[in-house]
C-alpha cells in the first residue's frame, strides 16, 4: 500500500528516526484520545454540552484521525522492534485492512463534526461510530501494553 512505507526506505532509517515515527505516532494517539475524551465527557453528561466546543473537538479529533501516515507507520517500527511501539506487525502485513480501519476513523470522525455540533443526541449517536471504529482498529493492530 502507498500510504505505508516499504522495507526499502525502513532500511534507511536509524534507530533514531523509527523511535521518532513511534513517538509521532503515540503523538497522534494521544490527540485521538484527547478529544474523543472532551466528547465522550458531553455524551456522558459530565461535562455540560456546548455546541462550539463540541463542535471543535469533532473537528480536531478529524484532523488528527486524517494525518498521513506513510512518515509515521514505517515498517519495523512494530511491538518489540522498537521502544515502547504497541503496533502489530500486521500493520504491515495487512495494509489494507489496516488503512480501511483507519479509514473509518476518518469517516466517522468527519460526520461526527456536524453531529457534535447539532444536538446532544445527535453527538451521542456519533460517538458510537467514532468508539466503534477505535475499537475495531485497536482489536486487531494494536498489542498489549508493554
């Protein structure tokens, strides 16, 4: 797949840059995480719902869901491989059926964005598509902890 880089150009990189594309990608992770948060506190009622805030959190959790991720999931940068990586090898493996999981992040986080900002209800629909399409991804290319 075009989006993943291939053994060819892994073999270029140092140890430095596949710990920097694991740390980019953690980076990644944690804005996913950040403000999928924000929006499952307001679907939760734990936080009150506003729909500016709301609004800019879909918006956030889309763009980093959209990042390219040919710079970031470099081949041998899988668990074990490198630092503290928690990617599978199948990753790379199966790119397709990695790129399609990712894909659906992009999808639902991109509907998500008016959802979050038309109602409470309409948000709280969103979020089952966004947790959805984490868990699916997480299921199969994500390891356990280190």
């Amino acid at each position: 797949m075009a989006g993943l880089a291939t053994a060819a150009v892994a073999a270029n990189h140092s140890d430095k840059a596949a710990m920097a594309a694991v740390e980019a990608r953690k980076a990644q992770m944690k804005l996913i995480a950040y403000h999928t948060g924000i929006l499952g506190a307001i679907a939760k009622g734990e936080t009150e719902y506003d729909s500016e805030t709301a609004r800019n959190a879909a918006m956030n959790l889309h763009a980093a869901a959209g990042l390219a991720r040919g710079t970031m999931w470099i081949e041998g940068t899988e668990q074990g491989a490198v630092g503290d990586s928690r990617a599978k090898a199948e990753i790379w493996s199966d790119p397709d059926g990695f790129a399609e999981k990712f894909t659906a992040l992009e999808t639902a986080s991109g509907e998500m964005i008016d959802a979050a900002a038309a109602d409470l209800d309409s948000l709280r629909a969103g979020m089952g598509s966004v947790g959805q399409a984490c868990k699916s991804c997480h299921d199969t290319y994500r390891g356990p902890e280190n």
